[in-house]
C-alpha cells in the first residue's frame, strides 16, 4: 500500500469508485431504477440498474486489494441487498402464475 498513499492518481481512482459505491447505495435506498454518476472531469453518465452489481464486484476487489476492509463491507451489504432482489424470470412466473385461470370444477 505504500506506493499508492503518494499517487495522486489512486486517489482520483479512490474516490471515483467510492462516489459509485455511494451512487448505487443512494440508488437502493431510494429504489430508483438508474444513478447519475459524476466522473472527476466533471461529465455526468447514467449507470442502470442491472449494471449496479458488476460494479459493485469490481469496486469490493478494488478495495480488497488495497485495504480498505470499511468500503469493502459497504459494498457487500449493497451486493446482498441487490442480490436478495427478485429476478426478472422470477417476477414474470409469479405475474402468469397469478394470470392463469383457475378451474373450480
């Protein structure tokens, strides 16, 4: 970890992936369905909702990687809590499940 606390680049790197964790936790907590992130330059990106959990992976290797075990459980309790989500195939089996007919003979 010594070669990166003089890189300034790491901590560009550093607190872009944390503004991303934070956007994505943002995004959870208020259910919305896409986050506007902020790149350091200043350009804004829309990140949807099914992207949210590759990035989350990435961002929890970053942060193993060079120790920063408090981000890192930030974004497992983002990860969980996306992971717990009902999935796309799931919701439509229960919509035509509660669609079908049912015979009372």
């Amino acid at each position: 970890m010594d070669s990166t606390s003089e890189d300034p680049l790491f901590y560009t790197v550093l607190e872009a992936v944390r503004r991303i964790v934070t956007s994505i936790e943002y995004g959870l907590q208020f259910n919305e369905d896409n986050i506007e992130i902020e790149e350091p330059a200043g350009n804004h990106f829309k990140l949807p909702r099914q992207q949210w959990l590759g990035e989350l992976r990435v961002a929890v290797k970053f942060f193993e990687e060079n120790e920063y075990y408090e981000d890192c459980a930030r974004c497992i309790r983002a990860i969980e809590q996306l992971e717990a989500e009902p999935t796309i195939e799931q919701i439509i089996r229960q919509v035509s499940n509660h669609a079908q007919p049912k015979n009372d003979d």
